[in-house]
C-alpha cells in the first residue's frame, strides 16, 4: 500500500487534489510498446471476459508514469536512475552503503524517476516502453470507444 500512497500523493502535488477524499487512482495505459494504440487482443488477453475503454482526457487531469519503474516501487526497490547494467550496479552499491537513516529519504527521492518517460532505447532497458496514466476521475463523455472480448468470441464494439 505504500506505494499506491505515494502516487496518490504525487498526483495532489502533479494534477490537483482528488474531486473527493479518500480516492485512489484510476489506472489506464498511455502508451504500449511504444505506440499510442489500443491493445492488440490476440496478445493482451488477460482475462475471460474483458472491456477495454478508449479514453480522452485532458492531459493537466493525467499523471504519466513508466511501467517497468512502477514495478520497482511497487517492489520498494531504489529506482538508481541508471541507463545500463555498469549504472545499475554502481547506484545500488551507492544506495546499499548508506546509513540506514538516510535510506529512507533517497528511496522515496529516487522514486520521482518513475515519472522520466521518455524512450531509452537499449536491448536491456526499456524505459519509456510502456506508460501508464493516472486519472482520478473518469466522466461518460471523456469514453470514446468500448471494446469487449469474451474467450472464444470475436471482440465487440459497444459504444
């Protein structure tokens, strides 16, 4: 849960307080193996029985995050910065040496990189690959397709 507070906190201070108290953000994606497409559903197929929405929202109202460091939060890992294996490892031996008061502070600093999005293209790294948007809100007029597909169905476009 942690982290899902710090993001929320990072959205009052990014794009405004939430439209009521105690909301948690709405999690969408942005962009998807480098493109602004919808899913291809041949690959994404999560669940049985699944929607996805396509959205407009105005961009002041979304806050962008890298996937992949989003995992490294979630994992309340140090997120180094680092653009290749030699950064990597220096940083987290940078990180592991700090008095443990300290640790807490550069962790929660370091997680800011979460929001550094732009592609770093490298075999091993793939920074900006994937971006995910936050909403705290979603209003019916900012829906502008609905897609579903069921398991063994051809997909469906509702709305």
């Amino acid at each position: 849960m942690t982290a899902y507070r710090w993001m929320r906190g990072q959205m009052e201070r990014r794009i405004g307080p939430a439209p009521v108290a105690d909301a948690y953000p709405i999690w969408g994606w942005y962009r998807r193996d480098w493109q602004h497409k919808r899913p291809d559903f041949r690959y994404y197929r999560d669940y049985e029985d699944q929607v996805c929405l396509e959205i407009d929202v105005p961009e002041e109202q979304v806050l962008l995050s890298d996937f992949e460091t989003w995992n490294g939060i979630l994992n309340e890992g140090y997120l180094s910065g680092a653009r290749n294996e030699a950064e990597f490892d220096a940083g987290q031996a940078w990180y592991d040496a700090l008095p443990a008061q300290r640790k807490q502070r550069e962790l929660h600093r370091s997680w800011t990189r979460v929001f550094e999005i732009g592609p770093v293209h490298d075999p091993s790294w793939w920074i900006g690959k994937d971006v995910q948007g936050c909403i705290w809100e979603l209003r019916q007029e900012q829906i502008k397709h609905v897609l579903r597909v069921r398991k063994g169905q051809r997909m469906e476009q509702l709305f």
